[in-house]
C-alpha cells in the first residue's frame, strides 16, 4: 500500500533532484543516493558500485555548456514500510560544451529504502530501447 506521506516525500527527492541538474549543482543531485548505490547507467559501465555520485555528476555536469534539463514524465510510485520503487520516463536536453544539442528520453527505475526517517536511492536503472533490426538506440520518437 502506498503511503501518501511517502509518495510525497519521494517525489519531492525527484524534483529536488531534477532542480539541482538544472543548476548544475551536483552535491544536491547526489544527496539523494544512499552510499551503497547500485547504479546501472544508461552509458557504460555496466555496473557502478562504491562510486562517489557527486564526482560523477559533477563530471556529467562539466560537459555541459548549460544546465541539464530533466524533465520526469508518467512518475509512478510504490512504497511499502521502508522500501519503494518508482519508474518514470525522463528527458535529458541541453548544450554540451562542444556545442551538441542534447534531447533524448531514457527510461527509469529507482529503488528507495527508509533509514532514519528518509528516503534514498539505493539502486537506479536507466535505459534506452534499441531497436532490433540495427541495433541502434532509440532516444527520440513518440511516446
């Protein structure tokens, strides 16, 4: 059963989130990971683990030109006592520093725990589709 109170606080950690790539201010974007992050990135490798995440974002910040758009779309949320999970669609955009426009959509999932009265990303998984003929992503199209 979803708890109200919970769903609230996880999408204010979201948005919080969201608002912290747009200023390109990385210790905030990380505050939401917990610090045994599983982090399976949509660009290699494969697995992050003990990685510090504010060292990476700032480093994914750093190519960027502009802040990073990060629009959160289709956000659903269950939450049970002290774990939850979320799946949402997001948009990446903006200007990298070599003057790339970047717009694409990755699908997500984050898994929370509760300790001590808040909510942390204890695993995230993002992903493109590909498509199967070529074996290419696809990052624009209808949704």
């Amino acid at each position: 059963m979803t708890s109200p109170d919970s769903e609230r606080q996880i999408r204010e950690l979201l948005e919080t989130r969201t608002r912290a790539l747009g200023d390109r201010d990385a210790a905030t974007a990380a505050a939401a990971y917990a610090d045994d992050l599983v982090l399976y990135d949509a660009v290699g490798p494969f697995v992050r683990r003990g990685e510090d995440p504010a060292e990476r974002l700032e480093r994914w910040l750093a190519s960027y030109r502009t802040g990073v758009g990060h629009e959160i779309r289709d956000l659903e949320i269950t939450t049970g006592a002290d774990l939850a999970f979320c799946h949402f669609l997001v948009r990446i955009s903006g200007t990298m520093r070599d003057g790339t426009e970047v717009g694409m959509w990755v699908r997500a999932t984050s898994c929370l725990r509760r300790r001590d009265g808040a909510w942390t990303i204890v695993h995230e998984h993002a992903s493109v589709p590909f498509d199967g003929d070529t074996g290419r992503a696809v990052l624009r199209g209808e949704l």
